[in-house]
C-alpha cells in the first residue's frame, strides 16, 4: 500500500524530523496517535502513526484510504482536520489538529450527565456537523462520544472515519436510493442502527440514529440500548427495546423516539422526513443558532441534578463546601482517638459489622445507604467511609463490593441540599443521594478525613 508521499491539504512535503514526538493521546486497533510540535512554527499537531506491516497483516488498507479520503474531503470547524501526510519505509503518517480538551466521552463518565443547556448545545453542534458531512456524500457510520473531540473553546471536533462510507461520485450512490444505503457491517454495539444489523445496509440516517442515542445518554448518563453483552443489546436496538427514566426532558424525549425509529426513512432529519431543517427545528432546539453556532461560546459543562419527588430542588445553590480552620477546631475532638479506643472499636466492628469484610482491616468512620447516581439512573449503595481514608461502596443486597471513589489531595466533597451531595475527584464527580436526607454529615465526615491525612501536608 502506499500514500504519496506529500499529499496533503497544503501540498507541502513533511517528514518525521520537522517534529518533535511527544506523549501517547490515543490508541486505535492499527494506530498510535502522538501529541507532536512541529520545529519551524511550535505548532501542535496530533500525529496518527500507522505500521504498514500490521495494516497489511490485518487487512485494514481500505480503512486507512477511506478515513484519508474523508479527511481530505472535509473543511468545517466541527471536524478533525487533515493537514498533512507522509510516509517512511515503515509508516505512514496523518498530521491532524490537536483537540486539546479530549473526548466527549470522558467529560461524560466524569459528570454522569449533561444539564439541559449543555445537552441542547453539543447535540445541536452535532446536528451541524452531520448536515454538512451529508452534503459532501459521506455517512459516518461510528459516531458515538468516543468518536467526539472537543477544542481548545470546547467545541467539537469528530474523527475516526475508518468506517465511513462515501456515496457521492461513485456507481454506488447511482445504484442507492435517496437514503444512501451501503452494506457493510460497522460501528460500536449501543449505537449502530437497527438496519445494520438486520439487512447489512447503512443509510444516511444511520448517523441520525447514533445521535439519537447520544442524546439520550448526555440527559441520562447511560446509553438507551443496554446489556450484559453485544448479542443482547443488539436484540433490544432490533426491537426497539429501551425506557426512559423518572425525570428525563419531555421535549428531549420527543426528539429521542422521533430519532430511534426503526424504518430509516421515517427518522426526523432525514430527507423523506424533511431534511436537517426539520431537525433543527425541533422545540428542543428552541434558541439555537445554527448558522453561527461555532462562533458562539459553548456554555460551561455541568451535570445534570434531577428533581424526585424526594428531592425537589434542581438547581445549583450557592452553598460551597469547605474546611476552614474555624470547622477544624469545632470537630478537632472527634477526629482524633487513642490507640486503645481504636483497637476496642475495630474488634467490635469485626464481631458486628457485616461490612467488616469490605474494609481490608480499616477502621469504618461512618456509614450509611446512598443512592449512587449515574445521571438519570441510581443504584442503592452502602458508603462506607474509613480510615485510611477510603470511601467504599458495596451492593447492600447481594454483599458485592462495587468498588471505592479514590482519594487523592484533589478529593473534595460539596453538599448541594439535604439529601444530595456531590464528591469531586481529579477524573470524575460521584453524586450521591443520602437516604436520611443527611448530606452535611456526609460532608463534614469527609472533610474530617481529609484535613486528617491532607490538611497537615499542606501546611509544610
């Protein structure tokens, strides 16, 4: 296989030594792609390595032309752009932009979900996108928040077209209806389209489908398609088997089952169903400037707090949890025990304590059940907060660890009313739910346990 050595959108010819390799950013099944600076201008790129010996070995060489052809094909401020390519004797080279800020995804598995503006806005850009990567003739075919980067002003930017397919300017698009079927099977278990698994063939609004999917999932925090494996959730997408959970956007849940629709013909923006202006012009969108979106500023990533008729209040208070050297003097007493009331303690907690086995042997400071939230979802939990410090939480009802929120200096916690409390770690926020409506005491607790093991470090 070969690319012209060269080829590029500036038609200027690159070689590994105009730029400085710098660390790992991502990892594909035949690519490494690495943060680069290029020597004559410190610009930064991010470069996708590929071997050519594994490409051949795995048969992948029309996937690499494909995404190249794409790439070069695309110039929109909501897509990954191709600046340069090249090769040596062993490898080939994509020179794209850098998008800084990372994956959607991991914004999403940091805050669980999206609150209603930011959802509105990033499925809108995506919106923007998809309209424009449709008029070139080409169906991206793996969208998903893993597929979306975002900028340094924290728009998107989507990538991997290994599995795209282009329609325009070829027999094919001659041979396909108006929807542009294609018939390969590609993309990721919880987003691909129903067609695609039950006829092999793929039409525009397969991508309408996936964004379907991805705005169900920043309201919720999950995926509409879920299962313990890819046969049963793909069982559930052919029978258009999903709920919507207690508190999910009654606007956003109308765009949601005008998107997943079985008959891809029938999906809202596709062109027998009025087109991307259609889509646009849905309530949910209501306010959104298409046209000049990537000139507006996105607005700040936050997650979504969901009101219950246990828990009213959907707002962000201004309260702001601390620990000041006032709190520490109030609770200084209770922190601190002598070694004989912690040994008495501990071995009443191994004779009484079903949750003793958990622990690793630590000292259980406090404990109670939580509501453990991903988004919309919840799950009920023990917390158990001990020394060490550790915060463990196990399901209640089958005795399984589920797993510990990891400390770190970084940790805090931030109650935002009684019953709800939020604690923030360096790569993920846990919401919880305390069931006594007692989150201050949660808090308090965790705040105790840091100014313990942290407070007294950062003095020195």
């Amino acid at each position: 296989m070969s690319v012209n050595s060269g080829e590029s959108k500036k038609n200027v010819k690159k070689t590994p030594n105009d730029f400085i390799f710098g660390k790992v950013i991502g990892e594909g099944s035949y690519s490494t792609v690495y943060l680069a600076k290029e020597v004559d201008s410190s610009t930064e790129y991010a470069i996708k390595v590929l071997e050519k010996r594994h490409i051949m070995r795995e048969r992948k060489t029309q996937y690499v032309m494909r995404e190249k052809e794409v790439l070069m094909k695309l110039n929109h401020p909501f897509f990954i752009r191709l600046f340069f390519t090249f090769q040596d004797t062993d490898r080939l080279y994509f020179v794209l932009s850098y998008a800084r800020r990372g994956e959607l995804l991991d914004y999403i598995h940091k805050l669980s979900s999206f609150d209603e503006p930011c959802s509105r806005w990033y499925t809108a850009e995506i919106i923007a996108a998809l309209d424009y990567l449709h008029t070139k003739g080409i169906i991206h075919r793996d969208l998903k928040p893993e597929n979306i980067l975002l900028n340094d002003e924290m728009h998107i930017q989507i990538t991997d077209f290994g599995s795209a397919k282009i329609l325009k300017d070829t027999k094919e698009e001659e041979e396909a209806p108006v929807s542009g079927r294609t018939n390969s099977f590609v993309g990721t278990a919880q987003y691909v389209s129903p067609e695609i698994l039950t006829s092999k063939k793929a039409y525009y609004s397969s991508d309408l489908w996936a964004l379907g999917c991805i705005v169900y999932q920043l309201m919720s925090g999950l995926p509409p398609f879920r299962g313990g494996h890819e046969y049963q959730i793909f069982q559930k997408i052919t029978k258009l088997e999903y709920e919507f959970p207690d508190g999910f956007n009654v606007v956003a849940q109308d765009l949601v089952e005008k998107l997943l629709v079985l008959n891809p013909e029938q999906r809202l923006g596709c062109e027998e169903m009025g087109g991307f202006e259609k889509l646009k012009l849905h309530p949910f969108y209501e306010g959104i400037d298409f046209d000049h979106i990537h000139e507006q500023k996105p607005p700040p990533l936050v997650p979504f707090l969901p009101a219950t008729s246990t828990n009213p209040e959907n707002i962000w208070s201004s309260y702001r949890a601390g620990f000041d050297d006032a709190r520490m003097v109030e609770i200084i007493t209770q922190t601190v025990i002598t070694d004989d009331e912690r040994k008495k303690r501990l071995e009443e907690q191994q004779q009484n304590s079903k949750y003793h086995k958990f622990v690793e042997g630590n000292l259980i400071l406090k404990q109670g059940l939580v509501d453990k939230r991903k988004g919309l979802f919840a799950r009920k939990r023990m917390l158990l907060l001990t020394e060490g410090p550790h915060l463990y939480y196990v399901d209640p009802a089958n005795q399984v660890l589920k797993g510990q929120i990891p400390w770190s200096e970084e940790l805090r916690p931030e109650a935002k009313n009684f019953k709800t409390f939020f604690v923030h770690t360096p790569n993920r926020t846990y919401y919880l739910e305390d069931r006594e409506s007692r989150s201050q005491d949660w808090v308090a607790k965790i705040s105790e346990a840091w100014q313990q093991y942290y407070g007294n470090k950062n003095k020195k």
